[in-house]
C-alpha cells in the first residue's frame, strides 16, 4: 500500500489541535454548501468599486480609492496586537487598503470565531482557519464557496498552476465540488522531524551516519554492543497526544510510505488498488511495526520512550545515558545542542534527512496546503468584493505580498542580497538577538502567523537556521507522494463515520503499541484485523469508498 492518510502535517502542530475542534462541527453538515447570493454571485458588474483593471499577476495591488476591509486577527500572546505596526502602515501605503482588525485572543479563537459567524456579525476576511474547520459553515451559506471566485485572484492561480497544487485543492473540496477555503500555497512540502545521533560517539566508534532504517539498525547494534548497558535510542514526544511516539511514527512511517503517528488517519488511499483501505490494517502498516518491534526486543530502543515525559527522554540524553533521540531543527539546536556542549565536552550532535525505507526518497504528499482565510458571504453583497478579493490575492498570494508580511520593509528591517535575508542591527526574530532593542513580531507586526505562510521555497528557507537549511535542502530532493483523492462525506454519512472514527482509531493505536512492545505477538496479527472488522471498519471504508465514486462521477 502507499500514501495510506489524508489529512496533512508529520506533527502535532496548531493545524492538528485546532482542526480537531472544527471536527465537533462536522457531524452537523449538511452535504451541499450553498454560497450564492441570491443568484447574482457570478455577476460581479456593480461590485468593482475600488478595483484594478486588468490586475495581473506578479503586479502591485493599488486599489482605485481608499478602501476598508474588517479581518478577523488572532491575537498570539507572543506578540500582541499593537495599532501603531509598521505592517498596519506599510499596507495601506502600498495597497490603499486599510484593514480593521478585530482582535480575539488565541485561546478563544476557534470558539468566537464560531460564535461570530453563527450570529452573521464576522469580518469580511477571516484567515487562520485550519481545514477541514471551515466545513462546519458550508451548510449555512455563511461563507462563501471561494472557487467560484479565483479568477480574481491571478497570483493565487498562478501558483496553483506552477506548482502544480490542483490535487492538493481537491481534497479539500466539499461534496458539493467547491472549496470554502483559500489556503496557504507551498511550493514544496516541509519536513519537520527526523533522528539525531551523537556524532562524536559515531565517531569514536568508526560509525557513519545512517542514511537507511537498515542502517539505522546497524548503527544501533554497534552502540548496543560498546555500551550493553544503556539503550542507543530513548524518544520523546509521546504525551499530550493520542499516537505514543508522535514524531518517530511519523517519519518511519513516511519511509513506508504510508501515514502514521501525528499524521495518522484511519483511512487512506491505496494507489495500486485505486481505494481506500483502513491505514493501520494493511500490510504497509504491519511490516513497519515489525521493524519497530525488532528495534525494542533488542534493547535498541527504551521501551520507556512510549510513555515518558519529553523532558525525561532529554535528560537521558544529556546525562549520555543514550546517544539518539528523535528532533526537529530548533530543538537541535537550542535544546539539545546547546545543552549538550554546556554539559559534555566535546560533544557533537546531528540531524539526518528521514532514513529511507521501502518507499523509497519519498515525502508524504498533502503537507503543500497551510492554514487559510475564509471569506464572509455577506462580503459579496460589498460594491468593493472584487477590490477585496484582489487585495487578498496581492497580500497572500503575491511574492511581494508574502515577502512584506515576513521580513517587513527592505531597508528599514532587513536587507537582502542574492536571495540571502538579514535583519537591520538592533532587531531580533524569535531570538535571533537576544540583546536587540526591537523585536521583529512585537514591534513592527510582521512574521505574523495571521499573514506569513507559504510561499516559495526561497522564501520559506529564508529564515532557516543552518542546520534546517541542510535538513530541508536534502528533504525537498525527494518524490513527493501524491495525495489522497477527494472523497466528502455528505451530512449523515459524516455523523456515522465519526461514531466509527475513534473506536477504530484507539483500538488500533493501541494495539501497535502492544505489537512494538511485545505485549501482543506478532503470530496474532489477522485476530487483531478480525477485531478491526467487528468495530465496523469495513463499513468505515466502504463509506469513504462510496463517496470517492461519487465525487468522481460528479467532477470527472
């Protein structure tokens, strides 16, 4: 089987948590969302107050008269809201366009931003939305089905179309074949996480960084075998999620091609069969589990890795009782490295691209979509919607749109020379310069989550460490595998599904986690499919298959 998941992201991030409280709305849909107004939606004649004639792509958005816009703004504790940003300033100078932020704390974003819509009183733009969230507003006609809009948006199409994104958008297409929201564009899928090795005990022992889950193995062995005492390999990032070993299952399931840990989805897409099958059933899945279970039966891996708070899992590294750990390339660097140098000396530790497995130099396909703005359908009635949406297409979408909202004003915040980006003196960006006076976020507004994602991958990698530059550098050379065709479920088929979801899901969890272990052998792998089976996984399958055939019939 390959690329077993739909849903994206090979971490526990702010996508994950926050799509999983718009899933409590699902259950409520109804299939067809229902976007028009009143019937004129597509005659966009008497709403062009404000806007460009012939707008292109790659051109600078200047509305035609000064306009406002109302934006829904998440408010991040980090760096606070301020009115007097330079980015407030620098956008309405450029664009004519001055947006009226209405401000909602982080911890209650989700939550009001439900209440808005549901009481017709939200702002016209309303970004930070994590899919499949916004299918919770389809049903209502309060927000509005923004295909039928991007051709007013030609840096938007314009990187679909480069970046060849049509797959990535279908999945997120509703049953009624439209989405509901704009998302942030990738040019090339992020990793995030993969193995770091002490290299200094590497090489005093004569041993190479692996490159394979085989060599990861050999390695392993060879330190078991100069220190019988320790596990090579204790791990993290099992608490505070529902799949132990979050990030590990992630990324040896990516070797496998197939979805696991953070990203773990109950269905994915088999390619070869051409359906969807149940991910932790298949023979993909079972076969990574065996790797797993041979790592712990040898000791090469702390069982206690499963269980352990993550800060357990790093002293164990610091105090050298196990010398690999799972990282991404900030905790390489401020935690374990930094660490580690103040506690041993000469000690030396790396990050390496995800060891390759069966799949081959793969990455897990879908990750290229980022968190979104919906629009207001009451923003249609707006004489200025298409200014509107030409200006969300330039802030968004546009390279010098995208370029402001990072790095903020050349000359003022930043220079650039040969794609390369630097700060001004006396400014910092997330602890760049601890002694700096200013502070990229706090002071200026810009590298805001609610404006910054996406982009190309120059831009993106503009503000990578070394060590991430390397890490992505390698990652971004691999085959990205396609992603999961669209499949919505309409309203009751959602509300069954989901009474199925969680059963399925924790039994299945919970008996890998058996299997790696050695609580369960191996020898009583099909009792366990059976036992899948008698929690309605056929039935959960065929429900996705039913609704891919028909999605197919009805968009082919």
């Amino acid at each position: 089987m390959k690329n077993a998941g739909q849903k994206n992201t090979g971490q526990l991030s702010r996508r994950q948590i926050l799509s999983a409280a718009g899933f409590v709305g699902l259950a409520a849909l109804t299939g067809c969302g229902s976007g028009d107004d009143g019937g004129d939606s597509k005659d966009l004649s008497k709403k062009q107050n404000g806007a460009m004639k012939n707008y292109r792509a790659g051109q600078q958005f200047k509305a035609a008269k000064p306009l406002s816009f109302s934006l829904l703004h998440n408010n991040n504790p980090v760096y606070p809201l301020k009115s007097g940003w330079l980015f407030w300033k620098e956008v309405t100078q450029r664009t004519g366009i001055t947006l009226k932020p209405l401000d909602v704390p982080l911890a209650d974003y989700e939550k009001k931003r439900s209440v808005l819509i549901g009481a017709g009183d939200a702002p016209f733009l309303i970004p930070k939305t994590y899919h499949p969230s916004e299918a919770a507003f389809v049903s209502s006609g309060a927000i509005l089905p923004v295909s039928d809009y991007v051709h007013l948006m030609p840096n938007f199409q314009d990187k679909v179309r480069k970046w060849k994104l049509e797959p990535e958008l279908d999945s997120i297409r509703q049953s009624d074949g439209k989405y509901y929201l704009l998302p942030g564009l990738h040019e090339k899928v992020k990793s995030g996480y993969s193995l770091s090795f002490r290299t200094d005990v590497l090489d005093k022992h004569g041993l190479t960084l692996p490159t394979t889950w085989d060599e990861v193995y050999e390695v392993l062995k060879a330190l078991k075998a100069e220190y019988p005492d320790k596990y090579p390999w204790t791990d993290r990032w099992s608490t505070n999620t529902p799949f132990p070993c979050g990030a590990l299952f992630s990324y040896l399931g990516q070797a496998y091609g197939v979805k696991a840990g953070w990203s773990y989805d109950n269905i994915g897409f088999d390619t070869e069969a051409k359906k969807f099958v149940f991910t932790a059933a298949t023979d993909t899945w079972r076969q990574m589990v065996e790797y797993l279970r041979k790592i712990v039966a040898e000791k090469l891996l702390d069982p206690e890795s499963f269980t352990q708070q993550d800060d357990q899992a790093v002293q164990k590294l610091l105090a050298e009782k196990s010398y690999v750990i799972s990282a991404n390339p900030q905790e390489l660097v401020q935690n374990y490295r930094y660490n580690l140098e103040k506690q041993v000396e000469g000690a030396k530790i790396e990050m390496v691209p995800v060891p390759l497995g069966p799949a081959g130099p793969v990455v897990i396909g879908g990750n290229r979509l980022e968190n979104g703005v919906m629009i207001s359908s009451k923003a249609l009635k707006s004489d200025t919607f298409v200014a509107m949406m030409q200006f969300v297409d330039w802030l968004w979408y546009s390279d010098e749109g995208q370029k402001l909202c990072k790095w903020g004003v050349k000359g003022t915040t930043y220079t650039e020379s040969g794609g390369q980006y630097k700060l001004e003196p006396g400014i910092s960006l997330m602890g760049s310069d601890p002694d700096a006076p200013k502070d990229l976020q706090k002071d200026y507004g810009f590298f805001n989550g609610v404006f910054t994602y996406g982009g190309s991958w120059d831009l993106v990698s503009s503000s990578f460490s070394p060590d991430e530059k390397k890490f992505q550098d390698a990652m971004a050379q691999r085959k990205e595998l396609p992603i999961d065709p669209a499949h919505p479920l309409q309203s009751v088929e959602q509300e069954q599904a989901t009474l199925w979801e969680t059963p399925l899901k924790d039994h299945a969890i919970q008996n890998t986690l058996k299997f790696v272990l050695g609580k369960r052998p191996l020898s009583e792998w099909d009792a366990y499919v059976a036992e899948l089976k008698a929690k309605n996984m056929q039935q959960l399958v065929d429900t996705h298959n039913k609704a891919y055939d028909r999605f197919q019939k009805d968009n082919g």
